[in-house]
C-alpha cells in the first residue's frame, strides 16, 4: 500500500475515534458508519471509476480531468479536488492496457505546470494514440494555457469557448535575488562550491551574465520542444507557430482564428460530436476518481463539525501556504496566473 493510502487511513481512523469523542444528536453514528465503508475503499488497489452515463460496457469513453496547476503533488485530504499527477497517469496506462475503452475526452481547466509532469502527460497520451489507435479529444474549459495546451495540441480535435483563455506557449523561470537586500542588512553569502556554476540561479549572491546565459538557453531548448509538439500536433508551419508562440494568451476565438482550436463549443458538444463521428452513441462514459480522497475531505468536515456545529467548516477554502502550490524551475505556465 503506497504512502498516500497509509495517510489517508491515519486520517480515517483519526476521525473514527473523533466521531466517539464527541456526540452530537447521532452524528458520531453516522460518521462511524462511513469511516467503515471509507477504510473499505481505500484499501482496494485498483483505480476507482465513476460511469458518468450508463452504456454499453465494452465500448467506453473516459473522461479526464486536468483541473489545476499541473505539478507532481497528490490529492491531499484538504483539497481532493486539486490535480493529481500519479491518478491522472495511472488512469491512462489503465486506459493503454484496457480494449473496452475506445476514445478518450480531456477536459482541461489548467493554466500549465511543470515542464517535466506536461511532457509526461503529453507523451503519454502520444503512446496511447500510437499503440491503441483510438481518439482523443480535448475540452478546454476556463482556462487551458502554456502547460495545458502542450497536452491538448495533440489531440484530434481540440473544443473551446470564446471564453476560454488559451496560448501562453513558451517556458517561464521566475525568481528573486536577495543579494542587494544581504548587502544592505550586511549578511555575507557564503556558498562553497565545486564550479563556477554549480549555484547557478542562487538567491544570495549577484547574478552574472554568465548565469544569465547559461539559464536563458536552457530556456531557449525547452521553448523548441515547445514550438516542436505544437508543429507537428496541430500540423501547422513552424514560421507560423513562432508567430503565435511569443507567450500571449487568446481566448477562444482568437485561437480558433488562429488555428489553435478546432471548435467552439462546451463538453456536451464536443462528446455528442465525438460519438457521432466514431458510432459511440450506446458506449458507456467513465472517468477516475480520487480512490476516496473526496470523501475523506467530507468526512473530516462533518467531524469537524461536531466540534463546532454552530459554524460550518469548509477545508476546502483554506488557503495553503505557496510552496504547496508552486513549483520553483521551469515552467510550462501562464505567468500572469
């Protein structure tokens, strides 16, 4: 059983023994009841579906959902509705292995992440193609930027609104340097190294044009692969692709005009579009989900409740310190986020 699964069962017995610590018109009972089932769950090994619609079960849809900053952090029983990296890849080497399942639908609310989590997922679902030979198509909803688009521009058929913000190709490394604040407040850095660059991109110290440099063609090669995916993805002229790529954001028309998008329009369109064009009418519609974790949100709010039942806690709001949610290094993200 991995680490995450051993969290959330500390978790769950934790709010078990709550749930008899204090009593509150049955409401301990209750939550008893689904810690029980919640354990159950957690320790089955295999990924948790839910059908989305009933149908024929030997010709399936999934449904993917890449919902938030796309970096390689698991669902955590404060927000399980975050983006899980290991679920979102574990659900498509299940999808590689299984014949029932015959197209792919990717809804995208993300405005990028890593370089290393987009490239994973873009190649994945590249192998996917390859191997299986079943389509994929993306639904952009709010936001689908940088990193988000690298994993859309392969599919078959890419949906958007006139809403949705798209485009931000490019890589971003951001940061600060301390270095004239240390010289004010009189602290010396004091960094023992190997090489000249071994620090390179240090917070304390100056930083040089070599540094510079050094940091700007790195850059520079991931853009290329960058401008590489969307070239041979959207089957579009690299002259043109540069044009576009220069880091701006388009909402959906814009983007459609400009070839980045296939189709305006929301999920239900483009799931009614996709049946129609691969007779998928009577196929069953799946997703993955996050094997309990929601429910372990909910059941540590109603135990939470119980000890203060006059005001509702919502752990889904509470702000989490920034190291959680970013990721120093390159990016594939929109930098205005």
């Amino acid at each position: 059983m991995n680490k995450k699964r051993w969290i959330a069962v500390a978790l769950s017995v934790l709010v078990f023994i709550s749930s008899f610590v204090v009593s509150s018109k049955g409401k301990s009972k209750i939550i008893e009841k689904e810690t029980t089932s919640l354990l159950k769950e957690l320790m089955s090994e295999e990924l948790s579906k839910t059908v989305l619609r009933p149908g024929n079960a030997n010709q399936r849809i999934a449904v993917l959902h890449i919902r938030g900053t796309i970096l390689n952090m698991e669902g955590n029983w404060l927000n399980a509705s975050q983006y899980n990296h290991n679920l979102t890849i574990n659900s498509l080497d299940s999808i590689r292995n299984d014949e029932t399942v015959k197209g792919i639908i990717i809804r995208i609310d993300s405005p990028g992440g890593g370089v290393y989590e987009s490239a994973q997922l873009s190649d994945k679902i590249g192998e996917i193609k390859r191997t299986r030979n079943i389509p994929v198509y993306v639904v952009m909803e709010s936001m689908a930027a940088s990193g988000g688009y690298y994993i859309a521009a392969g599919a078959d058929q890419i949906y958007a609104t006139e809403e949705t913000l798209t485009g931000s190709i490019g890589v971003i490394m951001s940061g600060m340097n301390y270095s004239g604040l240390m010289d004010k407040l009189g602290v010396e850095d004091m960094t023992i190294k190997s090489g000249e660059m071994k620090d390179v991109g240090s917070l304390t110290r100056e930083t040089t044009k070599k540094d510079l440099e050094v940091l700007q063609e790195l850059v520079d090669n991931m853009y290329e692969r960058f401008v590489d995916v969307v070239v041979e993805g959207r089957d579009m002229d690299r002259a043109k692709v540069y044009k576009l790529a220069d880091g701006r954001i388009y909402d959906g028309a814009q983007a459609k005009n400009n070839g980045l998008v296939d189709k305006l329009g929301y999920y239900d369109e483009a799931l009614a579009d996709f049946e129609k064009a691969y007779g998928l009418q009577e196929a069953e519609v799946f997703s993955y989900d996050n094997m309990g974790l929601d429910k372990i949100s909910q059941l540590f709010m109603k135990s939470a409740n119980l000890f203060n039942p006059r005001k509702e806690i919502n752990v889904g709001n509470i702000e989490l310190p920034a190291s959680w949610k970013e990721s120093s290094g390159f990016m594939y993200i929109y930098g205005g986020y």
